[in-house]
C-alpha cells in the first residue's frame, strides 16, 4: 500500500505532509505502508492508494483520483489530526482486505 500527498508544485506542502506520513507509520508500527509526494500536474491514480491532502487541494486532487480515493487535512501541519485520519483509513483498508491486525 501507498499513501500520498500532493500540492500544487510538489516541494512544499507535500514534502512535509509525506514526511509527517512517515513518522506516524512508524509511531504505528506500520512498515508495510510507503509514502510519496507528488505535484497536481503529475498526479494520477496509479501514484498512490489514498492522498492526503490541504483542504485547499482537496477539489483538484478529487477531480483526478476521485473522492474515495483522497483524505483532507484541516490543517497538514497537525500531526495527531494526521494519525488520526490514517489510523481511520488503515483500519477501513484493513476491514475491507481482511487483514485486520
């Protein structure tokens, strides 16, 4: 599995949001997750599983990936609002692959 971020030139926002992926997975003992980063203009379904993004990326990230596939982050420099929302999205892939830890 995938997990990415993406923002409108892929070296700000995105980087930090990844980088901060990164450090819940391994707060979460998940090291069968990678992340990445990417800008809107290379962005496509087959980048990651599920995005994570700035409320501000949130419509544009949407029209390419589509809604199921994108999480919107209120603010992407809080780190428990993130370990929340990728605890909820693992836990939902988890169920629906049934591989429940």
């Amino acid at each position: 599995m995938k997990l990415g971020a993406c923002c409108s030139t892929g070296v700000g926002s995105s980087f930090m949001v990844d980088m901060n992926m990164q450090d819940v997975l391994k707060q979460l003992g998940r090291e069968d997750v990678e992340t990445t980063h990417i800008d809107l203009s290379g962005l496509n379904r087959d980048v990651a599983d599920h995005f994570f993004v700035g409320r501000d990326m949130y419509d544009a990230v949407v029209n390419v990936v589509g809604p199921e596939n994108v999480t919107a982050l209120d603010s992407i420099i809080d780190k428990d609002e993130l370990k929340n929302k990728i605890q909820e999205y693992l836990n939902s892939s988890d169920k629906e692959s049934g591989s429940e830890d």
